[in-house]
C-alpha cells in the first residue's frame, strides 16, 4: 500500500485528499499534515480582518471531510522535506515517511528587507493574522477615545493588489463600526493604500479598472501610486513617489494600524527541503512534480507554472489551485494503479473576481467583464463553488455566501 503525505489543508491541498478518496479504497494511505486542524476560505480572509465575520464563517473543521479509514490527520507544523530519504520534519512530531508528498503550503508575504516591516506591520496569510488585524483595528479605536490622538484613526494599507483593495473594500464598509468604538463620524476614520506599481489590477482591463478605481474614490479610499514605502515605524509610513528625485525627503503619514499586503511568495518550506526556487515557488514539471523529485508534488502559491508564450507565471489563484489538486489526484492514481499518466497539466482561467465591499464587484468569467452588484453575487458564487469541491454540499450550507440580495 502506497502512502501518500499531504502537506498543507488550504484548496490545492486539501482538493488532492477529497479527489484521492474518491478514487482509492485500499491501494493508498494518506496522511494529511496541517498547522491548524480546520481548512479556512483564504479568498475571504478580508471578512476576518475587517471584523466582518468570524472565522467560524469562512472555515470548517477538516475532520468533517476526512476518511478515517484512509486518511490521517496530524496537526503539527512542517519544518522540512528530505526527499532523498522521503522523510517530512515535523516541529514536535517523529519524521513522517512517504511514497509521495504533496506539498501545498499556502503563500507568505516578503518585506523586501524595507525597514521595520516586519516589526511594526501586520501581514495579512492566515486566520491569525487576520484576527491580528481586526484586533489592532479595534485597540486603535478605543485609544482614540482615550487621547483623541488622530493617528489612531488612520489605517494605511502598503500594498494595493488583488487581496489588498477586498481588505480596503471590507474595512471602508466597516466604519460605520469603527466610528462607535471611536466616537467619532465614519469620514473621521481614514485609510489610505501604498503600491508601487503604476497600474492596480491589471488582471482587468480599462473599463473594469475604471470603475473599481471610481467605487474606491466613493469609498474614500486614498490609493497613492506609484508610491514605494521606505520605513515602517511603530505608528508611521515612510514612502517617495516613484518619479521623485532621489534625494527627495519621504512623506511621512502618522498611523495606528499598518498594515503589509506586498511581495506575495510561496511558502518558506520550499527553500529550506533544498528545492530550486524563487521566491519560495518552484519551477515545476509538466506533471506538478518537483525538477529534484518525482515524487514530490508542488502545488498552489509554491509553484510556478508558466503562461504558454510568456517569460512569466501566472498568478497564483483559488481557482488555479483547485484544479492543480485535481491534477495531482489524476495523476497519482494513475501511477499508483500502473495506468498511463494524464497528459501534461494545462490550465485555463475561467476568470477573477475582486470585491470592494459586500455590493460591489468587478471581474471578468467566462471571458465577459462584469461589475457592480452582479460582479458582487458572482463572487459569492465563487465563493459557494470552492466550497462544494473541497467541503461538500453540507460545508457550503454551514459557510457558504447566500446573501446575494446584498
């Protein structure tokens, strides 16, 4: 009996383990290694981190999908893969030997070696620290009504990528909350967005920019591009304008809550097993696997696989991470059960959606672009679609998105 261990319980992960029980009885033995013992939605970590919803809204437990009598769960942390002598670390955990491994970590976020990044600004990769961020948000407030100090009342966000403008969306629609805590209006409460790049989003095009750009104008959301951040301080942002003269003096903005959505990358785990890498996403083969090992499987935010016809990858997404578990199981199976091997792994974007708020939206599927309120149920959609392929119909009534009225 072939064991296969699976590292990580997010949707490339935890999708190979739903699809291999669906196609193994007794030929494999699966053990399914995760740091927390429930699986969370990370396209909505935003809800957590804006103090929207509780994480119990966006998760569930992975004992409800896992089969006892093939699967395994060890809660534990990963600390390395020796695939010469197929062993897994484990922090506190005797090594785990393996057949194959599947690796689907979940991404991490850089600071670029900026100063004070990492001891002053709250990333944004898992439920903790989105709770992080809720809790910093609300200490803030209360501070406010302590010294009515008004750097409490700014929130500055470096970064303004796909997940970074749901944040903003999420926590501009929060106010209304934050002011009460405060005591003060919501307009009072400012947020403010730092990205380096000259043009956000640019998964969609000018239209589609156009009014996302207009809805966070509505919003009061103050994007500042290109803008590159210089220092982080325990209560600052330093950045320059990219077109600023090099011995131009930063721009100092006075904030409470700081916080980093910049320089996404796969999970350190990758460099430290000794695989070729950068920035934490391997280079994979035409079947998932590991250029060092076969055996091995790289999935999700820690691979890299290219867009036919480009020098580039593309970017890591839910979506894409679903179907590259999908591809794993497929591709297992047929060498576990001495068939031939699917043909290479492909994959085809039926397309993104980006909130900005519970009602409004703007994407692209299928290859036609919507926005607004349908863009908005389209997400929610999306959302109840995951769920169904790694959680079942049951995970979807328990957290899934009905609301579409919204």
């Amino acid at each position: 009996m072939k064991k296969i261990v699976v590292l990580g319980a997010g949707y490339a992960g935890l999708k190979t383990v739903i699809d291999l029980q669906k196609k193994f009885r007794d030929q494999a033995k699966i053990v399914l290694i995760n740091n927390v013992s429930y699986h969370y939605e990370t396209m909505r970590l935003y809800e957590v981190a804006s103090g929207s919803y509780p994480y119990t809204k966006m998760s569930f437990e992975l004992s409800d999908v896992i089969r006892p009598s093939m699967t395994s769960l060890i809660v534990e942390n990963v600390e390395r893969v020796d695939y010469e002598k197929k062993l897994v670390y484990l922090s506190n955990h005797e090594p785990v030997s393996y057949d194959y491994c599947v690796i689907g970590l979940g991404f991490t976020l850089g600071t670029r070696g900026i100063e004070g990044a990492d001891e002053y600004s709250l990333p944004m990769h898992d439920v903790k620290s989105a709770e992080a961020i809720r809790d910093r948000i609300y200490e803030q407030m209360q501070a406010y009504r302590r010294d009515k100090d008004d750097k409490h009342l700014q929130i500055v966000i470096c970064g303004a990528g796909f997940q970074a403008v749901e944040l903003a969306g999420a926590i501009a629609e929060s106010r209304p909350r934050y002011a009460k805590m405060a005591g003060v209006t919501p307009d009072q409460i400012k947020i403010t967005m730092l990205d380096g790049s000259p043009r956000v989003l640019p998964m969609f095009n000018d239209k589609l920019l156009a009014y996302a750009l207009d809805v966070m104008k509505k919003r009061d959301i103050n994007l500042i591009n290109p803008a590159y951040v210089q220092k982080v301080t325990a209560d600052s942002v330093s950045y320059k304008m990219a077109k600023a003269p090099e011995d131009a003096e930063p721009t100092v903005i006075n904030a409470g809550t700081i916080i980093w959505m910049m320089a996404f990358s796969g999970h350190p785990i990758t460099e430290k097993s000794g695989f070729k890498q950068n920035r934490y996403r391997v280079m994979v083969s035409e079947h998932l696997t590991a250029p060092e090992s076969d055996d091995v499987y790289i999935l999700g935010e820690d691979a890299a696989v290219m867009v036919p016809g480009k020098k580039w990858p593309y970017p890591p997404t839910a979506q894409m991470s679903l179907t590259m578990g999908t591809y794993a199981a497929e591709d297992l199976a047929a060498r576990i059960g001495g068939k031939t091997r699917p043909a290479a792994y492909t994959y085809k974007s039926l397309g993104e959606v980006c909130s900005i708020g519970e009602n409004q939206a703007v994407g692209m599927a299928m290859g036609k672009p919507y926005k607004g309120y349908l863009a908005s149920a389209l997400k929610k959609i999306i959302i109840d679609k995951s769920l169904v392929e790694i959680g079942g119909v049951k995970q979807m009534f328990a957290v899934g998105r009905f609301d579409l009225y919204h």
